[in-house]
C-alpha cells in the first residue's frame, strides 16, 4: 500500500468517515482499511490527522471570536 492511500484512509477515518467511505476514497476495500486500521501504527496516523482537525479548527474559532 502506498503512503498517500494510507493518507487518505487515515484522515477520512479523522474526519468521520466510516470504513467503506474511507475505503472508496481511496480506491481500495474495506478489508484492507480494517487491516490497516488494526494496526497500532497506523491508529497513530489517525490520532495524527484528527489532532491537525482539531488544531485547525480551534484556529477558526479564535479567528472568529470576539475581539
């Protein structure tokens, strides 16, 4: 598997997406995002992906806050 589907998979696995959608966003099966989903390392990636999610957002809203 290549770095950039597990990319894919991992920040659409951040960003809510079920298996199957993750799956199809990145041009393989399902089985093969539960494989890789088993996988401590590859959870990492996730935590990795949902942390810059929520970095990101956090900016927004300090952007948008009051002043």
């Amino acid at each position: 598997m290549h770095a950039e589907q597990d990319d894919v998979i991992a920040s659409a696995l951040a960003a809510g997406c079920t298996q199957q959608e993750a799956a199809a966003k990145a041009g393989v099966s399902r089985p093969t995002v539960a494989r890789r989903v088993a996988d401590p390392e590859f959870q990492k990636r996730i935590t990795y992906f949902r942390r810059q999610a929520i970095g990101e957002t956090l900016g927004l809203l300090m952007k948008a806050g009051p002043d």
